[in-house]
C-alpha cells in the first residue's frame, strides 16, 4: 500500500516538490541597511519621565526603546491610569498606574516592632511605558480621589471618583 502511495505521489510531483531546495535570495549588505522609522506596529516603546504637581504636568524626558511594550502579566487594580489620546481626544492606549505620590517608610517603633508609614504628597514623579504611536497627541493621567493628599482640591467629590490629574502633549521623540 505504501508504494503505490509513494508511486501516485512522484507521478503528481509532490514528492519532488518536498525534496526541493528554496531559492536563495541575496542578503543586503548590513551598511548599506538603513533602519525605519520605529513605530507601535514595528514594536518600540516610550519611557517617559512624568512630573505632576497641582499646577502643572510635564514630560521631563522621553526616550525611545527599540523593543516591544512589554505586556502586565498579572493586571491589578491601581489608583491612577494614563491614557494616551490622539487629537480628537479618542483614547489609543490605556494603561493603570500606582499612585505615584505616595511615600512610603517603614521604622521601628517603640515596642522594636516595624511601622509602615504612607505620606500622600502634592507632587508625583515617576517614570511610565507607553507605546510609540503616530497619531497620538496627549498624555492625560487620571487617579482616584482617595489616592491623593487630603487637601489637594482635585481630591473634592467622591473619594472612589476618578478625577483627571492633568495633561501634556505626548512626547515628540522621532
């Protein structure tokens, strides 16, 4: 039964098309190569240094990695949430964060025992990834008004609200 297989098969040319060697195409020249532009579909990504106080949002520096966004494994809720919006405030990307003002300290207390300490701040620094898009225009950031310092007038409403922290142009970095 196997060679009448084998002999149906060489007769229709499968089995010559198997055993065939692919044509080589020449290889360019690695000088001659010049790179493209990276963008989201070629997988690069931003890493962007954020400031953001009560009065302002700033980019302070951004740079581009030439590898894929690297993808959260495990997702967990955050208090805080980057969006990334073209100009037509249509949100390309969305990303949570951790709530970025918080100090955190551990010390020993009287008893020798350790003491967490969480100071909510004013001010937040902090560094994101966002994926390099063409038409993306703002960065906006949103937090929860719970996360932030008890006197902070963005925090009035409901403290399980979100309330938008402030916005800045996405980065130019081509």
């Amino acid at each position: 039964m196997r060679r009448r297989w084998y002999g149906l098969a060489a007769a229709f040319g499968v089995a010559t098309a198997c055993a065939r060697e692919p044509e080589a195409k020449p290889v360019p020249e690695p000088a001659s190569v010049r790179p493209a532009p990276l963008s989201a579909a070629e997988g690069s990504y931003l890493l962007v240094n954020v400031a953001i106080t009560p009065a302002t949002t700033e980019v302070r520096e951004a740079r581009r990695v030439p590898s894929p966004l690297p993808k959260e494994r495990a997702p967990v809720q955050r208090p805080w949430r980057v969006d990334v919006e073209d100009a037509a405030r249509v949100v390309l990307f969305s990303q949570p964060l951790p709530a970025a003002n918080v100090l955190r300290g551990e010390f020993a207390g009287a008893d020798g025992r350790m003491e967490a300490v969480h100071f909510r701040t004013h001010d937040a620094h902090f560094a994101l990834r966002v994926p390099d898009l063409a038409g993306a225009a703002t960065l906006r950031f949103w937090g929860a008004a719970a996360s932030l310092a008890p006197d902070d007038l963005r925090s009035a409403g409901a403290p399980d609200s979100m309330v938008e922290l402030g916005h800045c142009p996405y980065p130019g970095v081509r």
